[in-house]
C-alpha cells in the first residue's frame, strides 16, 4: 500500500464540517426572508409604520415563526449584524502582535467601515432609522454597539496584558473608538450617504488617536 492509498492520508482530505441540515437550510433561508421583508418593508413604510404580522406576510410565514427566530422588529432590522460582530473579532485577533493598540482597532474598524460601502443601502436605512426612532436607537447602542464595543475591550486587554476591570485604558479606548464611528455614521446619515463613509471614519479615528495631545 503506497502512503497516498494509506487511510490515515484519506482521513486528512476529508471535511471534518458536516453539510448543513436541511433543517438548517430552511431556517437560515426563512432568517434571511425574514430580514429583507422588514428592510423592504421600513425603507416602504417607516419604522414604527411596519408591525411584525407585516413582516411576517411579506415573508410568507406566520407571526409566531418570525418570533422563533428575532424578538423584536429592532432585531430584525439589524437581523444582518452578527457577521459584523464575527467580522470585527477576527479582524482584531488577526493582527500581528507587535501591532500598536490603537493601530489594531483603527484597522478593524475600517475593515468593518469597508462593509457599509459594500452594504451601502441596508446600512443606510438602519442608521436612517436609528436617527429618526428612539427605539431604533436604543436598540443599536445597547445590542449592536455594546457587542462591538465588547469586542474591543476583550482585544485591547488581552493585547495590553491586564485585566480589563482593574485597567481602565481597553474599555476607554473602546468608548472613544465607539463614539468615533457614532460621529461618522451620523455624518454619513445627514449626508444621505453622498459623503464618503472611509473618510469620515479614518477622520474621526484620528480624533481619537490625537487626544493624548491635548493633555501637553
């Protein structure tokens, strides 16, 4: 038997991931009906206009079953954001060691700044929304900014080496950074997205860097 014929050589070649279920398929395909009839339907209608039964029916599913799979019309609208949070973790944990703190959360914020010109309309009409609905607001802040801001903490400690709940600086640099990309977004929204997204996040993470110039 040569060693290509060996089955420990076959064992490697094989994907250890097991398909995705049928099951799986469907809730994923029902999931994301689910988020492109609300985003259908709060660009359409407005926010506080749209109930979730309208979701549902545009989705051609039930109430209940747009329940199993979000808790609120909030959560649908920003039904797409957990590969953002995925997207940021990785990028924060991908860089070389010897990377600046600030530099590292400068570089994935921007990776994550690259995704809203990707994604301009849907990212467009979530902070449209975020700007016009308390709700909506509230909603981003306390779920979607707090996971990333998290993430950030989570990175710049462990990167720093301390903890992050005797140590002040991961979660003030987290706060800052947040409130850079708080800034931005705003000025992206007033824009009606006509400015340049990248821009405006490189200038206002670069206020944030400048800070330590103010003490002098």
């Amino acid at each position: 038997m040569s060693v290509m014929d060996s089955p420990a050589m076959h064992h490697e070649l094989v994907d250890p991931s097991p398909a995705p279920s049928r099951r799986s398929r469907k809730k994923s395909r029902t999931y994301a009906a689910l988020v492109e009839a609300g985003a259908e339907l709060f660009e359409s209608q407005g926010f506080d206009e749209t109930t979730t039964v309208d979701i549902a029916e545009r989705a051609d599913v039930s109430q209940r079953t747009l329940f199993r799979h979000f808790p609120s019309k909030e959560a649908v609208l920003y039904g797409d954001m957990d590969e953002l949070l995925f997207a940021l973790r990785d990028a924060l944990e991908s860089q070389p060691q010897d990377t600046p703190v600030l530099a590292v959360v400068d570089n994935a914020i921007t990776s994550l700044a690259e995704n809203f010109e990707v994604h301009r309309e849907r990212r467009l009409l979530q902070a449209r929304l975020a700007a016009s609905y308390p709700s909506v607001s509230a909603f981003s802040r306390a779920t979607v900014q707090l996971g990333w801001e998290r993430e950030i903490i989570a990175a710049v400690a462990s990167r720093l080496g301390v903890d992050p709940l005797i140590d002040p600086r991961p979660e003030i640099i987290a706060g800052a950074t947040m409130s850079a990309v708080r800034i931005a977004t705003r000025q992206w929204t007033v824009s009606r997205g006509t400015a340049d997204y990248m821009q405006l996040i490189s200038t206002a993470l670069a206020s944030v860097a400048e800070l330590g110039a103010l003490a002098a």
